[in-house]
C-alpha cells in the first residue's frame, strides 16, 4: 500500500497501466508526463483503431459514437464553381460544410470520421466474423476493466477479450510479418505479463490484422519467454518509478546506453 500511496501523492494516481511501465521502461520524463496526462498522442493510427476495436467488440455504440463524412453528399450541395474544380475539397466551401458536420457531430456527442476509414473497419471484421477467428480467439467478456495488484504493484486496464481460457488482443498493424517484431519494439509483451496475471490464465492472444485490403489477419500466441520477457520488462519499470518516488530525486543514468 505504500507504494499506492506515493504514487497518488506524487501523480495524482494509484495505479500503473501498461503504457506508464512502457513509458517509465524508456524515459522517466515521459512517465512523469504521461502521468499527468500530458503525453496523449492524437493520430489517425490510434483515432481508428478505437473505432476498429468499438466495431469489433462493440457494434451498436458504434453506430451511435462515429458519424460518417460522406463525402459524395457534401458534394451534390457545393456550388457548380466547386463541383468545376480539379481538387474540389481544398476549397473555403467545401472545408466549411466539413466543418459544419463536426460542429453538428460534437453537439450530439460523436466524432467525426472519413466514410472511407468506416468502410475500412467494417470490411476488417467483416473478414475476422467471416474467417472464423472472432469466435476462436475474440470470443467473451469484452472491454473489461479491472483494478487489481500484481505483488505489491496497483495496477489497472482493460481487456479487449476475456475468454474462459484466455485472454486476447485486437490489433491493427502495417504489416503482419512485421508484427511479431512490433511486440518487442511497443513492449506489448508487458501487457501480456500483466493480463495473465491480473486474469490468472496462462494463454495470451494477438489478433492482429493489417489495414489494407484484402485485410490479412494472423493469431499470435504470446510463448512463455515472451511473457517472462514481459515481466523482466515490468519489474524494471517499476524499479524506475520506485527509485523515482522513493528518493525523491531524478533517476540516475535516465537515457538509453547500448552497443549496436
């Protein structure tokens, strides 16, 4: 309890989530920064995948959270000088009626995206519902939130799938050779460590599925060395952040020495 307690007392939160031990892993700084919630990255990477993941696990608060740009539609209202143009859209009219959509969307509590990414995540499930492997490997309770210690760590998430035997992952990637490397690269193998154990289940699944059609999709199964990676991973972050709170001082030798 003492380490929760130094953790609210200094950021402001009780708990460590996968991507402050990442963060803490790499850069003290932007663990201190990400805690106070100053590191949040908008992209279009991370905009759609959470609508790709909302429409997997969660269709219906889909169709209520997401309003499309149909792009066609703008179109039959722009005036005959625009509709002449060779790049219609760069146009003060055209920009003005998007922007008159994202101001209708935000009044009603939706976010805005291109009708393109929609169709885009749509077929993505549409493959993984048809291939099979939602009901295999994405196939539970899902999105489900927990609160719970790893020792004497507070730590907190979200499952994307919680299955009888398993736990698994939705994941949109460039490429699905390359994935398996991305594992190390953005430490997913932490997450892993942390699922199983908050879960107390053995098997960890990525279902990772590349943006581009025809959208191929691959299962990876997290192997144990993986998941002990993932915990020698997890206990040196939390090293850091306990020489952080506990010494009150920077962490010494914080930057990445290796040779390449």
């Amino acid at each position: 309890m003492e380490f929760s307690l130094k953790l609210q007392e200094k950021t402001g939160k009780s708990y460590l989530s996968y991507s402050s031990v990442k963060n803490a892993l790499t850069d003290m700084r932007a663990f201190e920064l990400y805690m106070a919630g100053k590191l949040k990255k908008e992209s279009p990477a991370l905009t759609f995948g959470s609508m790709y993941d909302m429409m997997l696990f969660e269709p219906d608060k889909a169709k209520a959270t997401y309003q499309k740009i149909d792009h066609d539609e703008i179109m039959e209202k722009m005036s005959d000088r625009v509709k002449a143009l060779k790049n219609p859209k760069s146009s003060s009219e055209y920009k003005a009626s998007v922007q008159q959509l994202k101001t209708d969307a935000i009044e009603e509590g939706k976010h805005l995206v291109d009708e393109s990414e929609w169709k885009t995540a749509f077929f993505m499930v549409k493959r993984l519902i048809d291939s099979g492997i939602k009901d295999e490997y994405l196939k539970g309770d899902y999105q489900v939130e927990f609160n719970e210690f790893i020792d004497d760590i507070p730590v907190r998430g979200f499952f994307d799938c919680q299955g009888q035997y398993y736990v698994s992952d939705s994941k949109s990637t460039r490429s699905i050779p390359g994935f398996r490397y991305d594992v190390n690269k953005f430490s997913y193998d932490i997450q892993a460590y942390i699922y199983t154990q908050v879960a107390g289940l053995d098997d960890f699944f990525w279902v990772a599925q590349e943006k581009t059609y025809p959208y191929p999709v691959a299962v990876y199964k997290a192997k144990e060395e993986t998941i002990l990676r993932g915990k020698f991973k997890f206990e040196q972050g939390v090293e850091k952040i306990k020489d952080w709170l506990f010494l009150d001082k920077p962490v010494v030798n914080d930057y990445i020495y290796e040779e390449i």
